[in-house]
C-alpha cells in the first residue's frame, strides 16, 4: 500500500508525522524543521527570525523540555519600542508615561475621543481597528508607521482576524494608570515565555524527528492530481494515495499541471513577506536591557532585534552581546543584501551604542522569502477556494504557508496531528 506522503518537515509536517503510521516525509532542504530552524553562525545560534515559546499548554510545555534539556523560563518579558530617540515600555498605549508630556496628553486625549466615538462599532480593516482602539495620533506615529517597515501594505488593505493573540484591544483604565504610573504587563501576550539555554528554539524539536522517515533534498516540483504522483526536482516520482502539504500554498498551485485557471488567479493575490535576519555579534557586554525590541523610524530598514545574549546568555561568548535584527521586503520587492547588512550594522550601533566597524566580531544573515503571510481582506476567501479544491482530491494544505494563515509553532505542530486524526479516520 502506498504510504501517506507528506510535503514538507517544518512542524506542521512533524506533528502529522508523529501521528500517521508509516508517513513519508519530503523536505525541499538539507535539514528538517521548517521555519522553527535555528542556525549556527559564527558561534551563536540565531532562529529564523525572533521565536520564543509562550505556550500555554501543559503538556506541550513538558514535551518541549525534555526535548531541549536546560531552558529558561522568562517570568516577565523586557520589551520596548526605539522611536525617534526614545526608549518606550511596550506597548506604547499602555506606558504613555514614557513619552513626552505633550506627546502623551495629545494620545490620551485621541484614544478616549475614539473609543467614546466607535463605541460598540465593528471595524471593517486593520486601519480602522486601530483608529476605534487607539485614536488617531497613535495610529498615525506608532501603528501606520511600523506597518510600513514590517507588513509592507496599507492598513487599510489588511483584515483584522490576526490580531487575536498578537496585539491586545485597549482598557482604558489600564492605559490611564500607564499614563500616570508605571503598570505591570503580567497580561500582555507575551509577558511568560521559554527559550532552551543552548541551540537556539530549534532544541524544543530537533529530537521529535527522530525515527521519522525523512527524505531530504526533496523539491516537490510537479503534481498531478489525476495520476496522483509527485515529482521533484532530482527527477524522481512518487505515488500517493492521501498527500499533506505543507508547502506554500502559492507553490503547490504553481507546480499542479491540473489546476484550473481560477485557483492560478486566487494565488497569485496572496501577499506574503520576505525576511532577512542580519545576525551580529558585538564584542561589547550588555549593550541593552530588553529581550527584543521594535524600531519605528522610517529611515531604519530593521523592524524588529532580538537580544540573542539576554534571551540565551549561556550561548553566546562572555563579554558580548548578540542581536538578531529582522528586516521585511514584500514578496515582490527585492533586498539589497550587502547593504543592508553594513546598515543594520550601522543603524543599530547608533541607536545602542557601539561600533559598527571596530565593535562587530561577526555579521552573517539569513534570507526567508516566506516569512509572515500577509493577513490581506481578500487572503482567506483565496486560500479557501483553493484548499477546497486541493481536499476533493485528497490532498491537505495544512500548516503556515500550507493555508496561508499565520499559526504559533505549538498551533503549527497541533494542526498537523488533528491532520494526521482526520486522516486515519477516512
Ligand atoms: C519570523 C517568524 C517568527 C515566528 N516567531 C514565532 C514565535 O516566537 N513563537 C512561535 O511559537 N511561533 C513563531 N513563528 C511561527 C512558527 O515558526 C510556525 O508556525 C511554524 O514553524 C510553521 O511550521 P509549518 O510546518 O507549518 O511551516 P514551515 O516551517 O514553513 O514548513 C514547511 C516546509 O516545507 C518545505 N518546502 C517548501 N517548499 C517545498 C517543496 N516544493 N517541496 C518540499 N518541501 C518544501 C520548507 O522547506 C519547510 O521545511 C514564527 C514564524 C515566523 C515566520
């Protein structure tokens, strides 16, 4: 009997792994993992992009350590914003206290306008969510401007059912007390969180793998879905009777022969954002408080830095500090590589303090050209029409870019085993 065939060993493709008797993995890359990979450059371990684990969940939190061994466990989260020179207390709605006295009534006096004037409204776009939630001068300085540099679209184009789990509405009474006084952020989403000492979030999963049939160096690059076989790119063809894929879904609508002319125009609007980690090691200590930060100014290309030596200290060399800065480009613009890395390398030791030619022991980068599914108004009727098509074929789009739809690595991992449950009962 032909085994399910799986595309794809990032964790969605794990979890349905685990759970499928017999299942065969096929990996594009040289190394499993997917986008919950950590890499070893110059001696530290970097993730694709800024990962932390703030699970919930009991018994996944008990999985992850005995896979990991040592990890820390983060009680309270440090975490601001750099905007305009300033140091902010993230998120900035609820520690106006931080900004300027001015600058702090003006967003006051807009937030508590907007929430008496949109009181029980349902906004229609992401633009409109923030205006409802946080006014105008916020929405205008903070929220519109960091999604310039980090979503790459207008406000007004993305939907707002990402927002759960990411960013919290607003309650007043907390943000006036974060206007007078400092206020805990016990509450916020990310406040708890996990990371192993060593080896980066991919120790969390590294040793789940083991036993699994993985093929690797396996491209998938033609299916058809009549025949009922993949191919990939060494020119080999495999047969399947039920097939997950867990591999972009733009990409598994590219390489079917047998698609219909609608499904190549529902994927050719799904948006995503491309990534590029510009990873440093500085030979300075302790170069900033907080465990990740996000920048605002338009004129700095990073978005986000992760403060690699503050998250994991036992892995990076005593006596430096090891930053993880993220930059975003659409899928259809391009990154200038080499320049960009000189100017986080620039921009950072500016904003932190040190110096980017004598101070930097290293400067290495990674490139992911899907990083984060666009959440545009239009992206889940596009996915929908397009997995419908692929499940009355026995074939599953699942995971990240399987559905085009942002999940946490946990939800990632669970939606491959309720895959692999849905599977073995048909
Ligand atoms: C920048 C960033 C930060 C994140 N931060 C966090 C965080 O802090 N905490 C958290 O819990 N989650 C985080 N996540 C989410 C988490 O990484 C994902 O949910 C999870 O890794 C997705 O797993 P997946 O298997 O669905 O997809 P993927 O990891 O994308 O796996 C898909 C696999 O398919 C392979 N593939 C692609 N094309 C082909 C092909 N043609 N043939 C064969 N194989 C192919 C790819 O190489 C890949 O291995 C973050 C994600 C991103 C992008």
């Amino acid at each position: 009997m032909t085994p399910p065939i799986i595309l794809g060993a990032g964790l969605t493709g794990l979890g349905c792994a685990r759970h499928l008797p017999g299942a065969v993995i096929y990996e594009a890359s040289n190394h499993v993992g997917g986008h919950a990979y950590s890499h070893e450059q110059g001696g530290v371990w970097f993730d694709e992009g800024a990962h932390i684990c703030h699970a919930k969940d009991e018994a996944w939190l008990k999985l992850l350590y005995e896979q990991a061994g040592a990890v820390r466990r983060i009680e309270q989260s440090r975490v601001a914003s750099y905007w305009h020179g300033h140091w902010l207390t993230y998120p900035v709605q609820n520690h106006l206290r931080d900004l300027p006295p001015e600058l702090r009534i003006r967003a006051l006096d807009d937030l508590v306008t907007a929430q008496v004037a949109h009181q029980g409204k349902t906004p229609s776009n992401y633009e409109e969510w923030c205006r409802y939630q946080y006014g105008n001068y916020l929405t205008d300085h903070f929220y519109r401007e960091y999604t310039d540099k980090y979503w790459r679209v207008p406000m007004a184009e993305m939907g707002t059912d990402w927002l759960a789990g990411r960013l919290l509405p607003s309650q007043l009474s907390r943000i006036v007390h974060g206007a007078i006084a400092p206020l805990d952020e016990k509450q916020s989403v990310f406040s708890l969180f996990h990371y192993p000492e060593r080896g980066g979030f991919f120790s969390f999963f590294k040793g789940l793998y083991s036993g699994l049939d993985v093929r690797l160096g396996r491209c998938a690059v033609r299916l058809d879905t009549r025949a009922r076989e993949v191919s990939f790119e060494d020119g080999s063809t495999v047969s399947y009777r039920t097939l997950v894929s867990t591999i972009p879904l733009n990409t598994l609508v590219r390489i079917t022969v047998d698609v219909p002319g609608e499904l190549r125009e529902a994927a050719a609007g799904l948006r995503c954002t491309q990534l590029l980690c510009v990873n440093l090691r500085i030979g300075k200590p302790n170069l900033s408080a907080y465990d990740w930060f996000y920048i605002y100014d338009a004129d700095i290309d990073v978005s986000r830095v992760k403060v690699t030596s503050n998250v994991a200290p036992n892995s990076v060399p005593p006596g430096e500090t090891a930053l993880q800065t993220e930059l975003f480009v659409r899928d259809d613009e391009a990154f200038d590589i080499e320049r960009q890395k000189r100017k986080a390398a620039v921009d950072l030791g500016r904003i932190m303090g040190f110096d980017p030619d004598r101070d930097v022991r290293a400067l290495h980068h990674v490139h992911i050209a899907h990083a984060y599914p666009i959440p545009t108004r239009d992206r889940e009727a596009r996915a929908q029409r397009i997995i419908d098509w692929y499940e009355a074929r026995s074939i599953f789009p699942a995971g990240l870019f399987g559905r085009w739809k942002y999940v946490w690595s946990d939800q990632a991992y669970a939606g491959g085993k309720a895959l692999a449950a849905r599977i073995a009962a048909t």
